[in-house]
C-alpha cells in the first residue's frame, strides 16, 4: 500500500448522517447557488422547471444538468479525512468487486505488458474504475436500477467500504460530473493522473453529494448486508392492514371482471358491449385495467404515508416507481407486495440501523471480508 497516513479499521470508520430529506442547490450563469427544495423541484418539473436565481435574479433552468454541491463545507472535501469515512456501494453481486476483478485486471495487464513491451511507458488497460459514495447515494442507486434497468427483481446488496488511501493521492477539489463524466473513468486514466482516487459531484444518485471512482487497490475492507434487512421493517398498522384487504378484496372483484369480459369475448352480450363501447369511446376491458392500476395506485398511496414518512418527495416517487416494477416483474400478490415494501422502505428511514448492521456483520451473508490486492 503506498499510503501516508494510517487507514481506518472498519470497526472505526466514522459514518456520516444519512437523510433522504435534502434539497438541491442549483448553478446560476452568475456562479452562484440558489437552494431548491425537493418540493419545489417536482412543482414547477413539468412545467418550466424553472426558479429565479437568489442572487442575480436570473431565471435558472434547473436540473441536473446544473445541480451544484449541498454543502460546501463537505468533510469529504478534506483529503485526509476520507480514508477516516465509510463509503457505501449498492450492487448485484454478493461479491463485488468479484474476486477475480483484480486477478483478471492484473492478468490483462501482464498481457499487455508482453505484447507492448514498456515502450510506451504505460499499458493500454481500460478497465473501469468503482465507484462509491454516501449511503444515500448507494441507496438511490439501486433503486435507479430497480426502475431503469433489468433488475427490477435482482437481489440487492449493500457495500459498507473502508478504504486505504494516501491524501496525495486523490484529486483536490471535485470534479464537475456534468462536465467530465467521472463514471465512466478507466484505471490507466486514474493513473495517468496520478490518482488512487476521482472525488466528483453525483448528479445521479443523492444529487449534489460526493462520490468516489477508486482504483480496486485503495479497497481496505468490505462489509455486506443483502437487502432489505427484512427485520427493520415497521409492521403494519392494523387500521392500515384493514384497508389493504379492502383493496384486496376491491382488486380481486376487479380482475374476476375482467377475466369475465375475456370469456364473453364472442357472446351477443360482448358484440353488445363492443357496439355501446364504439358509441361512448370506453371498453370494459380497458376500464377494468385502469381499474386495476388506480387501485395499485392507492395501495402505493397507502403505504408511503405510513412507510416513507419524513422521505423526499422525490426519493419517494423513485422508490415507488422502483417498487412497482418490482411488483409487475413478480406478479406479487398484496400481502408479498406490502412485506417488501415496509421491508425496503426501512432502508430509507432507518439508515443508522442498517449502518450498525453492516458494521456489527451479523448474518447469514454478512461478515467483512478483505479486499484482493494487486
Ligand atoms: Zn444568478
């Protein structure tokens, strides 16, 4: 390790407070920032998202695009102080990085090596940096996979990270993602800088926090707790419970309709129906679909007054729509549906608990493991 300074334990790395509650600061042409609450951002989105600079006046066209950094005071802009943090990575893998990352980086660099000659005084590896960030950061990760990509219903774990790593060795300041993407970084990039480490602005995940592309080797140690971590979960009220097989019961009525209609697709009584329905624009099958939905709609509803009090508007507008192709992938029924909900919902307001989880490493496939070095 060429560090200069004495790198963490995991038991002692210090967390740093985890609030799905933020708002944003948005760059004006001026230079400056103007605060942006999440409510604020989701009222005038579909409008013109716009909001008059608090110090020119100007009107901001907001975004991420132009989301600046919350706190300009961050302790993570402290190089000696980062290695002192626990940094969190969201991933699919129960072993990330995959044990045989660094053996199969080394094993192409050798490669390389032989083919090239060090002529050129470098290696053309391209193998791309990792990436870790706030707990917040590595949360809204996942749940931007859940929706975006095919993984509405992969297994999820969550990476509490200690990581050994020189102050000289990570880049002063931060890097405007916006500008020069940090995510897509290689190892030779970050070497050619003559970095361990890339601090940039996430304008992904936990907008206008801090997040770090890593080179493999600075990784310390790993903690791992798959989530959700089901016994965080809040139980359901039992006004709550009640409702819920009302809505149940509701759907089921529902979708005993709709199978119906599909029977009688044929009969007199359909051709009847399809005739009245030519005549007022409205199917039943269609009705009994969106029957369907709005009644998802208000189980969602009903949840995320109990489950995601106190959560961003936004935040929980992406765990829903994360949630909701979680449930259309699986078919879950409403009880499955409202477990997994309350069970991930946790994630969200309870952080300091799965923080002590992750740092305990209790469980079945939880445990610290040290990282693989080159
Ligand atoms: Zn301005």
């Amino acid at each position: 390790m060429t560090n200069d300074q004495q790198p963490a334990e995991s038991s002692d790395l210090q967390e740093r407070e985890a609030r799905f509650d933020y708002g944003f600061r948005m760059k004006c042409d001026c230079g400056e920032l103007s605060d942006l609450s999440a409510a604020g951002y989701i009222e005038r989105e579909s409008l013109d998202a716009r909001i008059a600079c608090s110090h020119c006046g100007t009107s901001i066209h907001y975004g991420r695009a132009v989301a600046g950094i919350r706190d300009r005071h961050d302790p993570a802009l402290d190089n000696s102080a980062v290695a002192r943090f626990a940094w969190y990575h969201s991933s699919t893998s129960p072993d990330w990085p995959s044990p045989d990352y660094t053996s199969r980086f080394a094993a192409r660099v050798r490669e390389a090596e032989l083919r090239l000659g060090h002529r050129y005084g470098t290696h053309i590896e391209r193998a791309k940096a990792l990436h870790v960030g706030t707990y917040e950061a590595a949360v809204e990760n996942m749940l931007r996979r859940m929706r975006d990509q095919d993984d509405a219903t992969s297994s999820f774990y969550l990476y509490r990270v200690s990581l050994g790593i020189s102050a000289g060795r990570i880049n002063d300041g931060y890097r405007e993602a916006n500008n020069e993407p940090a995510s897509q970084i290689s190892l030779d990039e970050l070497q050619a800088l003559g970095l361990d480490a890339l601090r940039y602005l996430n304008t992904h995940e936990a907008i206008g926090s801090l997040s770090l592309a890593i080179h493999p080797r600075v990784i310390r140690s790993l903690q791992v707790v798959p989530l959700p971590v089901t016994d965080l979960a809040a139980p359901q009220p039992p006004a709550l419970s009640q409702r819920l097989r009302e809505l149940e019961a509701e759907l089921d009525s529902l979708q005993a309709a709709a199978r119906e209609q599909l029977q009688v697709r044929d009969s007199p009584l359909q051709a009847l129906r399809r005739r009245m329905s030519e005549r007022t624009g409205v199917t039943p099958s269609t009705t009994a679909v969106e029957g369907e939905w709005a009644l998802w709609e208000q189980v969602v509803a009903e949840l995320s007054a109990h489950h995601l009090h106190g959560i961003s508007p936004l935040v929980q507008r992406d765990f829903c729509h994360a949630l909701e192709d979680w449930r259309r992938s699986r078919e879950a029924a409403m009880d499955e549906f409202a477990s997994f909900f309350a069970a991930l919902a946790a994630t969200l307001t309870r952080p300091s608990d799965v923080m002590q989880r992750l740092a305990q490493g209790t469980g079945p496939a939880n445990g610290s493991r040290g990282s693989t070095k080159l």
